[in-house]
C-alpha cells in the first residue's frame, strides 16, 4: 500500500462526494418551479426539456456516489491487507 495512492483514492472520493451534493442542490434549483431560459435568459427551454434535464441531475449524483463508492472500498482493502512478511 503507498499512502500517497491511499490519500489519492481519499481526495478522489471526497470530491465525487462533493459533486454528489452539488448536482443534488442543482436538481433542487432546477425543479423548484421557475422556468429554465437560455441565451442570457432570452429564450425559454420548454419544461418538458428542463424537466428532462433536472431528473439528469439526480442520475449524475448518483454515479458520482458509486465512484465513491468504490473508491472507498478499495481504500478499506488497502488499509485491512495483511503486510508483507519480511
């Protein structure tokens, strides 16, 4: 185990937490009720588009939690390994 992999999978996972949670409060904001616009907010996105883009939000949230997820399995198996013999 190389503490510097090990402190690269905890940087890793702790920013797919974070983007986690900000894609959640993005799917918050965009499904509060107000309409999404674009173009400097000169054209509107028809809501069953901007529907369509705040359920994205949610299944991006999620894929960052599995890559968390993951990241932090491995990081359990490199701490629980048994150290070589010598």
């Amino acid at each position: 185990m190389s503490i510097a992999n090990y402190e690269y999978k905890r940087e890793q996972a702790r920013t797919a937490r974070h983007e986690a949670a900000d894609l959640r409060d993005l799917h918050l904001s965009a499904s509060c009720g107000l309409e999404l616009r674009m173009n400097y907010g000169t054209r509107h996105v028809a809501d069953h588009i901007a529907r369509r883009i705040a359920d994205s939000y949610t299944i991006w949230a999620a894929e960052y939690d599995c890559i968390a997820d993951r990241l932090e399995s491995e990081m359990a198996a490199m701490l629980t390994k048994e150290a070589p013999h010598e």
